[in-house]
C-alpha cells in the first residue's frame, strides 16, 4: 500500500499575473520550484488564501529570481494578481517511508523572495 503524503509546499505565494488565454498550468520562479524540489511539468494544488479556490495543475518554470507566481489558462478566472497562494505536491511513499519523510516548506515573502526553508 502507498500513502498520499505531502512532499513540499511553497506558502503564501503572491500571485504576479493572470493570464486566461493560454492553455493552463502555473509558472513558478525556478528558484521557488528548487527550493521547494518541484520539476517542470510537475502536478500541483494551488490554494487561494484570498478567496478560497483550489486547482489542480502543472509547473512550468519563470526566470530564477524573477519572483514570478503567474496563473494560466481557465484557472485564472479563479485566481488573479495579488492573491495570496499555497502551492502543494504530493508523492506517493510506503508507510515506512512515510514515518520519517519530512516535507520541504518554503515560505515566501511578500516578492516571492525565500524567506525561510522549514
């Protein structure tokens, strides 16, 4: 059996942009998404602190230290610039490697800047 465990989060993200015509995901400062160990193509949950909406996605990575959070495609008619979001993934693991597996949580400051790596 495998368990769905939280492997890392990118909390309170602002997002930068919002753009409806394209065709879908969320683009990521690439210095966010390896702090965080997120790969491009990479599913996510996205939750709105702002307003309450979650989606289901996938990365594509922005410029490393551009401090860009931009929603893409039908999800930003959900989500748009200046909310605040947490970005999460998940990996499957075994019970055994679930008890001592710690997830990566990279908190963000209001630029997107790293503030610190829980």
């Amino acid at each position: 059996m495998l368990l769905k465990v939280l492997k890392s989060k990118i909390h309170r993200a602002t997002v930068t942009d919002s753009f409806a015509d394209y065709p879908g995901s969320i683009g990521i400062d690439s210095k966010l998404m390896d702090a965080a160990g997120l790969l491009p193509y990479e599913a996510v949950l996205v939750a709105d602190i702002t307003n309450g909406s979650r989606l289901e996605t996938y990365v594509v990575p922005e410029e490393a230290g551009s401090g860009k959070i931009v929603i893409l495609g039908a999800a930003a008619q959900l989500m748009k610039k200046g909310d605040l979001v947490i970005i999460m993934n998940f990996a499957f693991l075994t019970p055994d490697e679930a008890r001592s597996f710690r997830p990566k949580i990279v908190v963000a400051q209001p630029d997107n800047s790293i503030k610190e790596i829980l």
